[in-house]
C-alpha cells in the first residue's frame, strides 16, 4: 500500500496540482512573497542569511512529511469509501 501512495502522490505532484494553481490569487500571491523575500533578506548578514536557508530547509522539510500524510489520509478515506 505505501508503494501505491507514493506512486500517486509522485504522479499528483508532477501531473495535477500545478493545473489547480493556476489561478490569479495564487500567482499574485507568490509575487508578493517572493518580493517580500527579496527585499528582507537584503538586510541580512551573511551569517544571518546562511542560518535562515538552513533552518527553511528544515522546515520544508516537515511540511513535505505533513503533506505526504495529508495526501496519503486523503486517498486512503478516498479508497475505503469507494468499498462502501
């Protein structure tokens, strides 16, 4: 089974959720955020900079794990209701 969840969550990723976010909030969103970096990280040191990459790779990290178990919930409340 976990086979199979990884299989569709690989194929989810790659295949549809790029198709669901395509929308204008979203990439206005993105746009602010990605400004709003750029502009902050401009005040920080190197040190400063080198120790927030590591700790937003840490948590990229957790929220990969969380959304992973989010979808693997989803699919398996999705499978036992297509028993019913």
């Amino acid at each position: 089974m976990e086979l199979l969840f990884h299989t569709l969550y690989s194929y989810v990723q790659e295949n549809q959720v790029f198709r669901y976010l395509q929308t204008p909030e979203y990439r206005r969103a993105v746009s602010n955020i990605e400004k709003d970096w750029v502009r902050f990280r401009s005040t920080l040191t190197a040190e400063q900079s080198n120790q927030l990459d590591a700790l937003l790779a840490r948590e990229r990290e957790v929220a990969l794990i969380e959304d992973k178990a989010s979808f693997c919930s989803a699919l398996s409340i999705g499978i036992s209701l297509g028993r019913l």
